[in-house]
C-alpha cells in the first residue's frame, strides 16, 4: 500500500466517523414529531464524562433535549467525590435530566497527580466506557478544559487516552468547545467558543436546563449566580463542540 493510499484510507475513516457524530447528534437533537413519526428503534445512549459533580450544566441543554424530551439514554460519570453533598446534588441533577450517574472516588483536587497509577486510570475508564456501550460521548476538550480547571483538563485527556485503547470498537468523542467567562470575583458572567471550528448549538430554547441544573448544585451556585447564568445574553446560550478528530488551527489553549 502507498502513503497516498494510506492517507486516502486515513481520510475516508475521519469523514466516516465524522458523520456517524453527526448522525448520533442528529438523533439525540431532531423534533419530537419526527421521532415519533419513525419507527420503534433503539435509544442513543449518551455519555457525559466529567470532572466535578456539577460538570455537566455546561452541556445540560443538550442531555435536557436529548434525554428528557426525546427517547434517548443518558449517562454521566463523575470522576471525583467530593462531598457528601455534592454527590447528593449530582444525585437530583442526573435524575432531572432523566440520566443514570456514577460517581468515583478521585480526590477533588487541582493537583491530578494526586489521582494516583494514570494508566490504571486509563484502563478502568475504557472498561467502563465498554459497560456502557454509549453512541457518542462528550467530555472536555484537555487543551483547555472549558476554564483551564487541571481537573477537567485531565478528565477530557483520560477519555481520549482510554478511546484510543478500545480500537475499531471506539465510540466517536464530541469535545466541549464552550468557554466560561469569568468576572473578578469568579461569577460566571458570559460563555465564547474557544474555536471557530466548533459546531455551534443553539441553545436559546433549552438554556432552562442549565440554569436548573446549575440551581440544583446550590453549594456550587448561589442565587447571585444563578441571575447571571439567566441573564446570559441570547447570542451566548450555545453549546460548542468539535469531533476529537477534527483538526483546528485557532484553538483556545491555558498558559
């Protein structure tokens, strides 16, 4: 086989896997009316793999859709435990958004060396992700984990790892392409794409759910907070993402 050959095939399985993201998004995404009008199929599962208990507010106008008004399987993994009311909040938020949660025992720390043997990490991750045989998952993008948190970096980073292990048998990654702004006192006041390569979603008729989800995690988020997020202004009520696979030049880094 030539180079040529090799990158024709290399090309072909990135569009290939591309579609099929497109594909498990279009499912998880399209009108109610539709779904019903098809027939009797099985449920896209999704898999949200996350750092924090409260991770996936970020993505929660997405798995509101997808598994709250639609047929589709949700799931979401907590890598970190916390505390004990921090995983009860966890607890009501995954129930909200009709998902099943599980939560490890990783210390909530910002030092992840901390989170001990990063290769048992990786092979305990890529089991797990087998149990749940999910049609896509959604995780942070590691070259800036949304706020440059260590933790999310490293949770994004471990998905990817563990994927990679699983060979023809990997579900596609969707990284979270969202960036939080920050005022000075560490309110969330805004949120930007950290590419212009992302697939933007609007979320103008969905953004409830995050703010739910965000006032569901009340030791997270106070009702200052919570303002905020509602006043988010209507051109910021997006979620960004991107294929693990896609190249990008102007990506959002950390320092």
């Amino acid at each position: 086989m030539s180079d040529n050959d090799g990158r024709d095939q290399g090309s072909v399985s990135a569009a290939m896997r591309f579609l099929f993201v497109a594909l498990a998004l279009s499912l998880a995404l399209e009108p109610a009316e539709a779904q019903r009008s098809r027939a009797v199929r099985p449920p896209v599962r999704l898999l949200w793999i996350g750092a924090h208990p409260d991770d996936e507010a970020l993505v929660a106008p997405i798995l509101g859709v997808a598994c709250v008004e639609r047929i589709n399987d949700c799931a979401i993994l907590v890598l970190t435990s916390g505390s004990q009311v921090r995983s009860a909040e966890v607890q009501r938020a995954a129930a909200a958004l009709h998902a099943q949660v599980t939560q490890w025992d990783l210390p909530d720390v910002f030092d992840v060396s901390q989170w001990g043997d990063r290769a048992a990490l990786v092979s305990k991750l890529a089991s797990y992700i087998v149990s749940e045989s999910p049609a896509v998952i959604y995780t942070f993008d590691p070259r800036h984990g949304s706020s440059c948190h260590p933790a999310h970096r490293e949770a994004g980073q471990l998905t990817l790892d563990a994927v990679a292990t699983l060979g023809t048998h990997a579900p596609p990654v969707i990284l979270l392409e969202t960036l939080i702004v920050r005022d000075a006192e560490s309110r969330i006041t805004g949120f930007a794409p950290a590419t212009s390569s992302a697939t933007v979603i609007d979320a103008t008729s969905t953004w409830h759910y995050l703010v739910d989800d965000a006032a569901i995690h009340e030791s997270q988020f106070d009702a200052e907070q919570i303002a905020l997020l509602q006043a988010i202004p209507a051109d910021q009520r997006r979620v960004w993402l991107l294929p693990s696979s896609a190249a990008v030049q102007d990506m959002a880094s950390c320092p």
